[in-house]
C-alpha cells in the first residue's frame, strides 16, 4: 500500500511541474514582449544652482533622440517631459538643461519620461532647490 501511495505521489508531483512548465511556454518574441512591457527606464536628476541658472542633469537608460520625437512609439526610446515651477510641458530631447534668469526663490522641477509618441513611461521625478 506504501508502495501504491508513492507512486500515486510521484505521478502527481510530475503532473503538477508539467503544468507549471505550461504556463512558461512562452515563445521567445512573447517573453521578449512580456520583457518589455515591465521593464521602465532608469531615471535619475540633479540640480547645479549658480546664481540665477540652474543645470538640471538627467540620467536615464532610455534612448533620447530629437530625430524620433513624436514619432513611433518604440519600446526604450523617447524624450524628456519637463514642467518647471507647475508650468507648460517642455519637451527635451537633451541633457543637460539650463534654466536661465530664475527668480530668487525654491523652484520645483517635475521630470517624466515618455515615448516617442509622448505616451508616458509612468517614470517621473522632482526636483526641488533654491535661488538665492
């Protein structure tokens, strides 16, 4: 009887990983897909302040390309969608940027990543400094 339950047991369990097997059967292309709609882009900002400037850097591992703005969305290509102190979206093909002739004052710069197409990447961050 022993013997009967241990088979039973070793079948099921085989039976079980089969079918988790199932499930990752993907092909190539799909897990590839799969890939690239979880990945988001690394997005990192800073601020130099001198005077009345400030050079906002952004590091991302996007591909930025003025040649490709609003054109095809392609996955881990795009541009930079920047609004300084709550104002209009700027669209930036480039870093560094240099803001120029700020008031004295905390400024707030929001940076967000976005397609070619200007579909966002939900990868956002702000910025906060102050002109003295």
């Amino acid at each position: 009887m022993k013997y009967v339950k241990y088979i039973l047991f070793v079948l099921l369990a085989s039976l079980i990983a089969g079918c988790g097997n199932d499930h990752q059967g993907l092909s190539e292309v799909d897990s590839e897909k799969e890939e690239h709609a979880e990945h988001k882009p690394f997005l990192e900002a800073s601020a130099e302040v001198k005077g009345r400037e400030a050079l906002i850097k952004v590091k991302t591992d996007m591909e930025i390309s003025k040649k490709k703005f609003g054109k095809q969305r392609k996955h881990g290509q795009g541009h930079i969608h920047m609004y300084v102190d709550q104002g209009e979206k700027q669209g930036v093909t480039s870093s560094p940027i240099l803001l120029e002739n700020l008031s004295p004052g905390q400024h707030e710069v929001k940076i967000s990543l976005h397609n070619n197409d200007h579909t966002p990447y939900d990868v956002t961050e702000k910025l906060t400094f102050t002109i003295k």
